[in-house]
C-alpha cells in the first residue's frame, strides 16, 4: 500500500545525508529521463494504425 511504502521510504530517508539524498535524486531523475527515451523509441516502431 502507499501507506506501507512512505513507512519505509521514510524510515530509509531519514538515515541519508543531504549529499547522498542530491545524489539519489539526481539518480532516480536520470532513470525517468532514459524510461521516456525507451517509452518513446517504442512508440516510434509502432506502425501507425490504419485510418
């Protein structure tokens, strides 16, 4: 559940430095900026629907 998950995310979050939490977020950024890359490689080799 979301409730489950903050209660982790939390308890992890909390141990983190201010450098490692920049670090994390730069990272998890650079994940979804390379998940839309892939996302829309695979929209392009879709052949288009015929009208």
């Amino acid at each position: 559940t979301d409730k489950a998950h903050f209660q982790i995310m939390a308890a992890v979050a909390q141990k983190l430095s201010e450098q490692e939490v920049k670090a994390l977020s730069s990272y998890l950024q650079g994940l979804h900026n390379k998940a839309d890359d892939i996302a829309a490689e695979a929209a392009a080799a879709q052949p288009a629907a015929a009208p």
